[in-house]
C-alpha cells in the first residue's frame, strides 16, 4: 500500500510575540524580543533567573465561556486559542469535515503546572477540602488534546505526547503518520505550554538551566553565541492542521507546504545532557532524510533546536556536521528560541509554524544576539539579520531532556 501524501492547511499561534501568525511572523522578521523581567509573579533575590518570554494580554474571554474557563489550566487556553486560529486559518467549519476522520494530537512536556502549584499550596497550608474539585482534569497532560477535540467535535484519534521539549514534534510526527497510514483525514496537532510559574523557576534554575541576564532581558538568549549562559523559560502554544491531500484538495483547501520526513530517536545517554556530538540529533535528522526519500543536500534550511544553553548549541552543532559533511556550511540555520524563549512541550509546534511561513514567504528570520559566535558554532546561523531566501525544504529539530530526539522536514507543495 502506497503511503498517501500530508499536507499542512492551517496555523496557529500565540506566545510572547504574538497571539496570532500573521504579527508573529512580522515580528520575528523584525528581530523584536518578547523576553522581559516576569510581571505575573514576584521572583525575589533567591530566584538566580527572572526573566521569561510571557503571553501578555491574553483574553480567552472573548471567544470563549467564562464558565468553561474556570475549569481550564491556562496552557489549557493556550492550546484552544492557538486550534482556533489554525481550524479558521485552513477554513474548517462544522460540516466541513467528517468527525470521525478527524483527530486531534496535542502536546505538552508538563501539562497544568499552574494549577498542580497552586492547588498543591492550597492542600498542604488550608488542608485537603479546599482543593479544587476542577484539580485532576485541569492539571492532567491530556486536558489541552481532549478540550481541543470538544470544541471542535473531533471523534477521531486523540490523545497527548509527553516527551520534553521534542513534545510537538514527536506529536505532529505521529500525526503525519496517522494519516499517512489512513487512521485520519485531518489532525489538529502541536504543542501547548504555561510553565512559567515560580516552581518552575526553583527547578530549572536550581539546576543552573536558566540564563541570569535579568539587567538585559532582550539579549538573554543568545543561541550559538560564546557568551550563552543558558535558555530563557516561555509560555504559548503552536498549532498545525495536517490533511491528507486529496481531502485538502477536494474542498480547496490553501497548502502551506507538504509534511514529507519524520525521525525521532533516543541518545539513551542522561536525563538532563545530551550524548556527545549530539549523536542521536544526528540519528533522528537522518532518519527524517531517509523517510522523506532524500539526501541531505536537498535541505536548504534548518530550524535549529537552538536554546542557548552550553551543551545543547554545540551538539547540536556537531550533529549537523555529521549528518551534512561540509555542505553544512551551506545550509541556513536560525533559532526561533532567541526572540520567543523556550516553550518546552510548544516550542516545536511554534518552530513548525515558522517552518511554514519561511517555505510560504520564501524569507528566514535571524538567530537575534549571535554577536561573538562560540567556534565550534561556527555554522550560518543567519545572525541578526532576517534574510531574503526561496526556500523549498526546511528541516525543524528538537531535542528533549532524557535525549528524546525528533525531526520534521517540510518541504514546498507540488502537485
């Protein structure tokens, strides 16, 4: 059996940039930050990190019941918000499609982190009765895929990946094989994140994890830079829909560009690091080339996993080396992370978002605040400078805590 072809029709998006493509796309093309000192909280001097890139102004209200809110984690919002900008965006409306061809993967490293903190406080200072009885189902990783599905009637495959920061992308990889293989018509997949919490923040930072540039928030990520001093912790969500292609086809469906290779892997290695030279990065982007039926000098440009910390830039680094020889140095390579921060389980659903932008617009955003490029990084990572380039293959990377390892490549539809 022939494998059917999957294309993507929708985006969406909201996250410390924007809470919508088209000004995340703008905004990124112009180099802006979205990265401040934390305003939802107070951090105090203990805290070593105190900057992240938050959503602001964010008013789930206007489109959705308040009442249904209340029983929602805000990364719970965030996946509803950024579905709804995708299902509008590919023009999906009730009757449009079958819902029982369609599904819904939608992804998290940590789930409902703001409610597990608060009602854990709750518990342990005012005693178990005043825990909210709303605690599991907004807390439960699965809530975003499930609320998702209920607001947008679909019957089909659905459930959650959990894998770190390679969440989305092990998720729209799934996906893209669901359809592939006929379980689907049409799957609403991605990421969703809202860890920026101050538990999160004793965490990360405990573990020396977080850049401490809190007198220069906006510089404070700075991928494949020597003076990197670690990744910026942000909250948002990215969301793609994925169609089979003649369904797309059949109701004229506008196509952003064909999902063609999928690669994930395990370094089997740490918890926290990752293996030496980035071996199972490496794995996972050949792994992609081989699905996608073609060498590595058919990708033209590479969204780098890129999160500005010491060992992550550098292996990864490494590992594009040994997947591409010395046609890496050809390559163009950015890092979405240094203007938005790092999403954790969303961060691959936002950098899919850009893949499909840069393949539509034909334009690369900068890696923003490369100034002094760590030698062994010594790859095009467009710095500072978004550039003009007709992109027909784009390969997105992520690479998750306990080695989780996954690889999309995107290339230019054509019938």
């Amino acid at each position: 059996m022939s494998k059917r072809r999957v294309v993507v029709t929708g985006l969406g998006t909201i996250n410390a940039l924007a809470h919508n493509v088209d000004e995340f796309w703008e905004n990124l093309l112009q180099g802006e930050s979205g990265i401040a000192l934390v305003k939802h909280f107070e951090l105090g001097e203990e805290y070593n990190s105190r900057i992240a890139g938050e959503v602001r102004h964010f008013a789930p209200e206007e489109y959705f019941e308040k009442k249904r809110l209340k029983k929602l984690d805000r990364y719970t919002k965030f996946a509803l918000w950024a579905a709804k900008e995708a299902m509008e965006d590919a023009c999906l409306s009730e009757g449009s499609y079958d819902p029982e061809r369609s599904g819904c993967i939608l992804c998290t490293g940590i789930g409902g982190m703001y409610t597990y903190e608060t009602e854990c406080a709750k518990h342990y200072q005012v005693g178990a009765r005043r825990v909210s009885p709303f605690f599991i189902p907004k807390m439960i990783a699965n809530a975003g895929a499930a609320e998702v599905a209920i607001e947008n009637n679909l019957k089909g495959i659905n459930f959650n990946i959990s894998s770190a920061c390679a969440s989305a992308n092990h998720g729209i990889g799934t996906a893209y094989r669901s359809i592939q293989y006929g379980d689907a018509d049409l799957i609403v997949c991605g990421g969703a994140e809202a860890a920026v919490t101050p538990l999160t923040f004793a965490g990360f930072g405990n573990m020396k994890a977080l850049s401490t540039r809190n007198e220069s928030p906006e510089t404070a990520c700075r991928p494949f830079d020597a003076e990197r001093d670690g990744f910026i912790l942000a909250e948002g969500a990215g969301v793609v829909i994925l169609e089979e292609l003649e369904h797309a086809l059949s109701r004229g469906a506008h196509i952003y560009a064909e999902l063609v290779g999928y690669g994930a892997t395990c370094d089997a290695y740490h918890i926290t690091a990752p293996a030496e030279g980035g071996e199972g990065g490496a794995r996972a982007m050949q792994m992609a080339i081989k699905d996608a039926g073609m060498q590595p000098e058919d990708i033209e440009y590479i969204n780098a996993h890129g999160t500005s910390t010491p060992l992550n830039d550098v292996n990864e680094a490494k590992s594009i080396k040994t997947v591409f020889g010395e046609y890496a140095y050809k390559l163009k390579i950015n890092s979405t992370k240094s203007m938005v921060g790092h999403t954790l389980g969303a961060a691959a659903g936002i950098e899919a978002v850009v893949c499909c932008k840069s393949i539509q617009t034909g334009k690369l955003h900068a890696t923003m605040n490369l100034t002094n490029p760590d030698p062994e990084c010594d790859l095009d990572f467009i710095a500072n400078t978004a550039e003009d380039f007709p992109v027909r293959v784009a390969m997105s990377n992520s690479l998750g805590f306990g080695g989780h390892n996954g690889v999309l490549i995107f290339c230019r539809y054509d019938r």
